[in-house]
C-alpha cells in the first residue's frame, strides 16, 4: 500500500507542476494588503495530499501568500493535532483576537479564501 500511494503522490505532484495554475498578478500595493490580511493565516498539508494540492492550487490562482508548514515534521505534527485536535490535512490555522479558528476540508478553505478574496 506504502508504494502505490508514494507512486501516486508522485505522479500528483508531477502533474501539478506540468499544469499548475497561472499565479494572479495584481498591483504591489493591493497585494500587500492582501498579504497583511493573509499573514494570521497558517496551512498544515502534507505535500503530496491530492486534497493539499487543490489547496495551493487555489492559494496559486488567487495570488495568495499564505505560509504552508508539513504536518508530517514536528513541531509542525503536534501543533495540529494539540490545536486542532485531529491529524487531518489540509487544516488552515485562522488566528484573530487572540484567538485560533482551525478549518478542515479543502473544499471548505478555498470557500472561505474565495469569500474573502477574490
């Protein structure tokens, strides 16, 4: 099972890169802003996840400039699990007024990224 699933990460990530998405260009001003909005926000993947890769997809198309850590490294790995309080990925760390939103499902945080960025 180990190598089919190593196999198929591969080839996920190879085509990712044949095919990856145009990244938005937008003007140096706006995009800071966009990045000040962005830079309480934290993506735990794992690189060859299918769901984590339609994730980056959409952060690649959109232009947005969200930090990605692996959750298979610690501290990385315990971070997610005692704050989030499962091992599932993709996971996106929200952290507003002290406090820390953690959204899973991949579908779910490109929703909440298109609402309030595109």
């Amino acid at each position: 099972m180990f190598i089919i699933r190593w196999v198929l990460g591969r080839i996920i990530l190879f085509l990712n890169f044949v095919f990856a998405p145009k990244k938005l260009k937008r003007p140096a001003e706006e995009q800071q802003k966009i990045d000040n909005a962005t830079s309480n926000m934290t993506i735990y993947e794992y690189k060859a996840c299918p769901f984590c890769v339609k994730v980056r997809r959409a952060l690649r198309r959109q232009g947005l400039n969200i930090v990605t850590l692996d959750a298979k490294q610690e501290p990385h790995k315990s971070t997610l699990l005692n704050g989030g309080g499962k091992l599932q990925v993709p996971c996106m760390k929200i952290e507003e007024n002290g406090q820390s939103t953690w959204m899973y499902e991949s579908s779910e945080i490109i929703n909440f990224l298109d609402k309030k960025f595109a």
